[in-house]
C-alpha cells in the first residue's frame, strides 16, 4: 500500500466512525415522520410531503440511511435511490442532520457508511447528487467526499431554473463522483 492509499484508508476510517452515541440505521417506516421532520426543521431542503418520505422509508431504505441518538431517535438521514439506467450509481436525493447534531461530522459518517453499504449490495462504482449553488455546507460534504474517496469530481447544471414549473428555484447543479475505490 502506498503512501497516499494508506492516507485515503484513514480518513475514510476516521469518517466511519459515529460522532458519541450515535449509530447507523436503516430506516423503517415508523421513522417517515422523523424524516420529514428533520427536512422540515432544516430550512433549506425542499420539503416533500409526509407521504413521500413514509414510502421512501419502505420503498427506498435499503439505499438510505438514518443515524439514532441513544434513546433510538432519529437525528439525521440520507435518502437516495440507484439510477435504473446506470445500475451502479447511487443519487444521494436528500441529506439532514437535526440542529443538536451539526458540526459533529454525522453527514459525512452518514455518507460514508451508506455508500459501504450500498457497494456490497449493488457494485456502487459512482456517486451522484445535485446541489442548489449557495449550499456551502452540501458542497463541502461531496466535495469532501470525493477527496476522502481518492475518485474524481464533475459538476453540470442538471435542470436549470427556468425548468422548475412553479418558479423561484434555484439551478441544480449535478455532482458526479467516482470512480469509487469500492
């Protein structure tokens, strides 16, 4: 092992880790409401229905994840789903970690340990998420991500803003991360 791989094993390691008393979950959907909760109480995700993220927990879970405090509550999550047209590229839809929980690194142990996961699943050869311009915090996760992950990383606007019908949103900027060391 080289230098810079033996480098790369220990952030990713380091990452791995839960923050305290946290764990890693995958979620039901008992936790739906959490979720939507937690999108809600963030202020900068687009909020989805409740319904949404009630099938997303019994459709998609297997492709997300959830991170619990100690009593078992949920405290953050990552949902996504695996591109049907490229079966080993999971997009990441919605990242959250509630405000007690900021500044811990749980988005990235989130990311980290769900992308692990989905790879033995699904031979997880890339990343993609998109990220509205502005949101420094999603923009250092993948950006930080991709780094940690020794994989290369592209940028294009996805669906510009005139696209959004109801107007008033900002562009979407797609990141594409990989090829991942999984």
């Amino acid at each position: 092992m080289t230098a810079a791989q033996a480098d790369l094993a220990s952030a990713r390691t380091a990452f791995r880790e839960m923050p305290g008393d946290l764990r890693l979950d995958t979620p039901e959907v008992t936790d739906g409401a959490a979720l939507w909760r937690i999108a809600r109480d963030s202020k900068t995700l687009d909020l989805n229905s409740s319904y949404s993220y009630l099938l997303w927990c019994r459709d998609f879970a297997g492709t997300s994840v959830i991170a619990r405090d100690a009593h078992g509550e949920a405290v953050g999550f990552i949902t996504g789903y695996i591109r049907p047209e490229r079966p080993h590229t999971l997009l990441v839809w919605q990242v959250a970690v509630d405000a007690s929980q900021r500044g811990r690194g749980l988005a990235a142990a989130m990311l980290d340990g769900l992308t692990e996961r989905v790879a033995k699943e699904h031979s997880l050869r890339s990343l993609e998420t998109t990220i509205s311009p502005g949101n420094t915090a999603s923009e250092r996760l993948f950006t930080s991500y991709a780094k940690r992950h020794g994989a290369d990383l592209g940028r294009e606007v996805l669906f510009a803003a005139e696209q959004f019908p109801d107007g008033g949103h900002d562009p979407e900027v797609l990141y594409r991360i990989g090829p991942l060391p999984f």
